[in-house]
C-alpha cells in the first residue's frame, strides 16, 4: 500500500485521497503538503489542520481511496 501512497504523491497532477483504516478510520489527504511517508515505508504522517497530524502504519492501511480523476489538457469527448 505503500507503494501505492508514494505514486499519488508524486503524480504529476496531484489527486486528493482519502486513507481507510483497520479500525474503521479514515484520513482525508487534500494536498500533497499533507502526506509523507517514512523512507523505509513503515509509517505514513498525514498533517491536518492546527499544526496537528497522524501517524499511521503503513499495516493498518486497508485500502485507498481517490477522490476524483485529475483534469486532462485533452479536449475531446
């Protein structure tokens, strides 16, 4: 899941995304300012509002969510 984390922060075009918990929680992460992952993968830091943040195992992850497509510079239908 990891792995997958890391392809959304460094799109080209970033997507927000939401982080499905274990137990049930969830982590909204609305720009890439808001995400880090550890080097070695093990832990995920998502950054909310008054300076606070989460620190998540990348074990707990148990799914992840895109909030919606990035734009496309294609006009066509």
């Amino acid at each position: 899941m990891t792995a997958d984390i890391r392809k959304l922060i460094h799109a080209a075009s970033f997507v927000p995304f939401t982080i499905h918990l274990a137990d049930g929680g969830q982590l909204r992460v609305p720009t890439v300012d808001h995400v880090a992952v550890q080097p070695t993968g093990g832990r995920i830091f998502v950054f909310g509002e008054d300076e606070r943040y989460d620190v998540v195992s990348a074990l707990m992850i148990t799914r992840v969510i895109v909030d919606r497509e990035p734009a496309t510079s294609d006009p066509s239908p």
